[in-house]
C-alpha cells in the first residue's frame, strides 16, 4: 500500500524561509515614507516613486529571473538576485538624494524578482505532487505574507535603536543569510514529455496567443495597484488621519502608543490574515474553479475598499480593514500561478507566470507612484483609493471568460 507523498518537502521548507525574509524586507518600506521624507525634507512623491521603481523592477526582472532558473538553474538565479537585493539595500543607505534611491531601488527590485515569487513559486511547484501543488504554491505564498506580519513591525523596533541607513544595512544581512539554505532547493523536472520537447518560444508564441493568457494578463494589473499602494502609503495614510481622531486611550487599549505604531501594526494584521486566506485559496484552487475564484477575490476587494473609503477612519476601521482586505491579500497569488500551470505546463511556467507578474508590477508601479504624487497634489489619499475600487472591478470580470483547460502540446512523431 503506497502512502500519500509528504507536501513539507525539503524544497517547500527552504522556499518558505527565503520569501518570509524577502517579503518582510519589501512589506517594510512603507515604515521608512515619513523618517527618510522628515530627515531629508523631501516631498512624499520622492521616495514613493523610488519605491515605484523598485516595484517595476521586480516586475521586469521576474521573467528574467524566471528564464535565468530555467536555463542556468534555480539556485544560481537565487544567488543572483540575494546579491542583487543586499547591493541595493547597502547603496540606499548612503543615498542623500531621491535620485540615487530611485536608482538603487532597480537593484532592490531585481533582487526580490530573484528570492521571491516567480522563482520560488516555479522550484516549489515542480518538487510538489499534482494532488499537493494548489497546496503548495498557496503555503509558500502565506511564507511571504508570514514575513510581511514581521518585517514591519520589526523595522519600526529597529528605528527604535538605530538610524534608518543601519536598518538597511541589517536588512542586506538578513537576506544574505537565506543562501545557506540553498542546498535544500533542489527540485526535480516534472513535465510530460510534450512540454520537455517544445521549446520556449513555442510556448510563449501559443500563450500570447491564446486570450485567456492575456485576460490573466490584464487581471493581475490591479492587484499590483492595490498592493503596491496599500503597503508604500497605508502607515503613513494611518498616520495623518488616525492622529487627529484617536485618543491616546483608544490606541493604548489596542497595544500601541502611536498611530505610526498603528500603521505599522495594521501592515502586520494584513499579512496576518493572508496567511489564512492564501492557504484557503490554495485548499478552494484545489477543489473549484480558479477562475471564478479569482474573479470572487477581486470583487471581495472591491466591495472591502469602497467601504473603507466611505467610512470615517478610526483605529478599529483600521484593523477591520487589514483583516478583510489581508484575507483577500496574496490569495491571487496561488490561484494564478496554479492556473497558469494548469493550462501551460510545468516546464516553463517560472517565465510564464513572471510575464504575467510584470503586468501585476506596472499595477504596483502605478499604486505607489500615483499615491505620492496625487497626494502632493490634493493633499490626501482619496482619488488613489477609488482608482483601486475601479481596477479591481475591471479585474473581477476580465477572470470570467478565461477557458480553464490544459492546452499541452502533442507529442512529436
């Protein structure tokens, strides 16, 4: 009698502790938008756009990295992008002008392309069974939301002690030191014979021409936008408008004492609740329709932002916030990796779905960069957050037409 096949492999463990170090990185820097402004007197649209590139750079670099794993392998393109995270991190720490941080921030942004969700998704998908990779992917993805319950909260303690350039510097360490797992990060082929034998420009040629390829396209775009916006504005956004309303009382019953402690807790709660809500997307992706999954989770979305916008802000708003809009968070992710995988193949899906991300990056580019530069202009946030409500309306319906089945090519003569 065969057992059933462990789904805490090795590779899962190992990918895990990688994206809770990366993501927590990222999830931070919504922390550093008022001390780096305050210390530099720079306008809010200064660093927001140097987080915007940061995540436009994430997003072309994840298919580069995606392509890197396939040919040289996936541990040398972790390497690559550790490095390419840790050089960024050490660079911004001398930066004395928005534009060096603007510049060091394309390396941040390649290096969380490399230790982050196209890579890692790719290895762990190929070293999980077909019954356990919904399940997988969805685990992996909660890691990433594991480190963004973390990485806030622990980069406000730092600011604590330390100035925010030796924050940086600890953070350059702290992914340095995911390499040592690394030979954990060993994945084996899993493809049919069809998929080994097509090539990558076939496959990217029969995708891009396929409609369903481009409406996953398209739908991811607001997802970025949300969360790009949300985790680079969402302190801050608490910060000026919770501090006028909330009594020192009211926030001390909640376990903090300030309202930047409020926004750094309320990123935390987000990525508290994702976790949940990733692994039940990875259980429900396993069991039902992915697309309309996905075309639930944008429509949830919309209906939590809309209805936060349209309420006064007080911190318990805030926390129900964060804990249904963290619910919905990173639960796009396992859906839409795994629904790629299931219409394309294994082989080159690292690739695939970083095409895909890239669209999902220009949406996170958009969010932060428009959330700096609307505030500037009109002296808050609102505009920024019904833009969200309206794309992630447009990405609940373009997910309905998508044909979920599995086009793998035939098999040579």
């Amino acid at each position: 009698m065969s057992s059933k096949p462990s789904i805490f492999t090795p590779v899962l463990i190992a990918g895990c502790m990688i994206m809770l170090v990366s993501f927590g990185i990222r999830a931070s820097f919504g922390v550093f938008q008022i001390p780096i402004a305050e210390e530099f007197g720079w306008l809010r649209a200064e660093f927001s756009l140097a987080i915007a590139i940061q995540n436009l750079a994430w997003g072309i670099g994840q298919p580069i990295f995606g392509a890197l794993a396939e040919r040289m392998g996936d541990r040398k393109a972790i390497v690559l992008g550790a490095l390419a995270y840790a050089a960024g991190l050490v660079l911004s720490s001398f930066a004395m002008s928005p534009e060096a941080h603007q510049v060091y921030e394309i390396l941040v942004g390649f290096g969380i392309a490399g230790t982050g969700f196209g890579v890692i998704l790719a290895v762990v998908g190929r070293a999980s069974s077909d019954e356990n990779r919904s399940m997988s992917l969805a685990i992996a993805t909660a890691a990433g939301s594991a480190g963004q319950v973390f990485g806030p909260p622990v980069a406000e303690a730092l600011l604590g002690v330390m100035s925010w350039q030796m924050v940086f510097i600890v953070f350059a360490g702290l992914i340095l030191a995911t390499l040592a797992l690394l030979p954990m990060m060993r994945a084996p082929e899993v493809a049919s014979r069809a998929e080994l034998e097509e090539s990558i420009g076939a496959l990217l040629g029969r995708a891009f021409r396929d409609p369903s390829y481009t409406l996953i396209f398209l739908g991811f775009f607001s997802c970025g936008y949300q969360l790009g916006f949300i985790t680079a504005h969402f302190p801050a956004f608490i910060t000026e408008m919770c501090g006028p309303i909330a009594p020192r009382g009211v926030l001390h019953s909640i376990g903090v004492t300030t309202t930047s402690a409020l926004g750094a807790m309320a990123i935390a709660v987000i990525g508290l609740a994702n976790i949940a809500g990733t692994l039940s997307a990875g259980w429900l992706g396993k069991r039902y329709s992915k697309k309309y999954l996905l075309a639930g989770v944008y429509a949830a979305r919309t209906v939590v932002a809309a209805a936060f916008i349209m309420t006064p802000m007080t911190p318990a708003t805030v926390l129900l916030f964060s804990v249904s809009m963290g619910a919905l968070w990173l639960a796009t992710v396992p859906l839409t990796s795994g629904l790629i995988a299931h219409i394309y193949g294994l082989r080159y899906m690292g690739t695939l779905y970083g095409i895909v991300f890239f669209s999902h990056q220009v949406g996170s580019f958009m969010g932060v960069w428009l959330g700096g530069r609307l505030y500037d202009v009109y002296g808050d946030y609102t505009l920024v957050w019904w833009v969200g409500v309206g794309v992630g309306a447009f990405s609940a319906l373009v997910h309905l037409p998508v044909k979920e089945k599995r086009e793998l090519p035939p098999l040579a003569a």
